[in-house]
C-alpha cells in the first residue's frame, strides 16, 4: 500500500488547526511576558494580556510525534497592533507542525495600535503530550 505523502501532510496540519481551535476554547492564563524596556505601560499592558492567551492557545498545539516540553518564543509588534513576527527560540520545536501551530497561535496575539518603538517580548509556551 502506497501512502500519499501530501495527504498525510495535510492530515497532520489539520490535526493541529482543530487543536489549535480547541486550545481557544478554554486553558486559564498563565504568566506575564517578558516585559519590554522604554515602551508605554499600556502597551506592555495589552501584549501581556494577548501573549498570555496566545500562549495558552499554543498549549494545545502538540502534534503527534513532535516532541513536548517547554519553550519560547520572540514575538514583534507593528505600531498598526498586529504581530509583526514570531521566532520560535527553541531549537526542537522550529520547523515541526507544532512549532507553526505555536507561531500561529502568537500570530492572533493583536493588540490597540500604538505609537512608539516596536516591542519584542519573549513569552515561554509549553506543548504536552495528549492523551
């Protein structure tokens, strides 16, 4: 029997969309992002609370056969509000389905535009094992 590559590419992506919906659901906060130096509090103020919900999000990104644990990502924003970029720091969760679940999940962390300099934060995720 001959598996199609591209269908279980797919396959595995939407495994991780449909987590990825069902992590909005629900997961309770958790800690605040790293803050950023010389940015407006109530900058600092909004991103700590849509990166500790995107981080929550990111919590249910685990993809079968992807490894699980701790890591962290860089997250920019644009003065428009939107998030300019997302890095994922950690060396074995980049290039998995995991890690672009996880950057999707910090790409939805918008906030207010602002005015002022273009905050990176470091914000930690962690991706566990489903049942």
């Amino acid at each position: 029997m001959q598996m199609d590559v591209s269908a279980v590419w797919m396959s595995t992506r939407a495994l991780a969309v449909v987590a990825l919906a069902a992590a909005l659901a629900c997961h309770p906060p958790q800690e605040p992002a790293a803050p950023a130096v010389g940015i407006d509090a109530a900058v600092l103020d909004a991103a700590r609370v849509a990166l500790t919900a995107a981080a929550e999000l990111a919590s249910g990104c685990h993809a079968s056969g992807d490894p699980t644990g701790k890591g962290k990502a860089r997250v920019v924003y644009s003065n428009d509000g939107s998030v300019k970029s997302v890095e994922i720091l950690t060396q074995k969760f980049r290039e998995t389905v995991s890690g672009g679940c996880v950057r999707l999940a910090f790409r939805r962390a918008t906030i207010e535009p602002f005015v002022g300099p273009e905050p990176t934060f470091i914000k930690y995720f962690e991706l566990t094992e489903r049942i």
